[in-house]
C-alpha cells in the first residue's frame, strides 16, 4: 500500500497550533487529558476544533483550557455544547502545582500546540511558553534556512 508523503501530520492529531512556535518560544510540553461532553467529541472525532488563541490557566488547583473553539456537533441536538466554554484538563496534582509555579513568571504562559486521541481519549499537548520578540522570530527564520542550506550542501557530498 502507497504512502500518502504530501500529509504531515499523523492521523490521531486533530488539530495543531501551528504559529504557536513561531509566536512563543516553548521550554517544555506537557499532556493533558481532557473533560468533554458527548457532543464535544464527536465534533472533535471530525476535527472541527480551533486552537489558535487558545491558553490554560490554573486556578484552585485546577488546570482549565480556555478560548478553544470547538464547533458545534451538526446532528447534535438542542442539548449541544457551548463552542468557546472552558474545558478541565486532567493532570496529576503536582503537574498542576508545577505548572502553576512556572506561570507565576512574567511573561509565561500555557499554550496549546496540539490536539488528538490517544487509545479513544482525547489528549492536549501544553507547552510552557514565553513569547518571542521580533528579533527572535528574524534569528529563527534565519537558522532554519542555515540549516536548510547546510542539509542542501551535505546532501550533494
């Protein structure tokens, strides 16, 4: 059977972040369960999920998920679930009390990078952030065309 080599992305990712790493500059990542409706999921199952200004905050001790857009499931009924409510994230409590601690610091920030099911359930890759300045994101773009220069070059020798 033919690979598909134009897809990038595996087929239990849902949804990915993906100008989150060019905005932020991400020290570590964190996965995170997910408290969902069953209208939720099905709507997830079909990715029509939106991270994109999504965050997470911890506040009394727990981890929630804000500003992510999860559509509206289309066969879902009048009992169907609110698209931007906040979501619980399922953590270990010393997780939560890590990621609090690491939050408390200026500029940092929890983010979602990424959406998808693992074993049936649904999993958020969190990743401790801060955000990059201008100069940052020019030096980036910089080292990866470096880089890609590099790999051009090697590949001919």
């Amino acid at each position: 059977m033919a690979k598909n080599k134009t897809k990038k992305t595996p087929d239990n990712v849902l949804a990915q972040n993906r100008k989150a790493r060019h905005d932020y500059a991400v020290t570590e990542t964190v996965e995170a369960g997910l408290v969902l409706t069953g209208t939720e999921i099905k709507s997830l199952r079909e990715r029509r999920v939106n991270l994109q200004d999504g965050f997470a905050q911890v506040r009394n001790n727990e981890a929630w998920l804000m500003n992510v857009h999860i559509s509206e499931y289309v066969q879902g009924n009048r009992f169907n679930h609110d698209p931007l409510r906040n979501r619980k994230l399922l953590l270990h409590k010393k997780e939560i009390r890590r990621l609090g601690q690491a939050t408390m610091d200026k500029g940092v920030t929890l983010i979602p990078l990424r959406m998808y099911l693992k074993h049936g359930f649904a999993k958020v890759l969190l990743g401790v952030a801060h955000g990059k300045r201008e100069y940052d994101k020019r030096e980036t773009i910089k080292r990866r065309e470096q880089d890609r220069q590099i790999a051009r070059v090697m590949k001919h020798y």
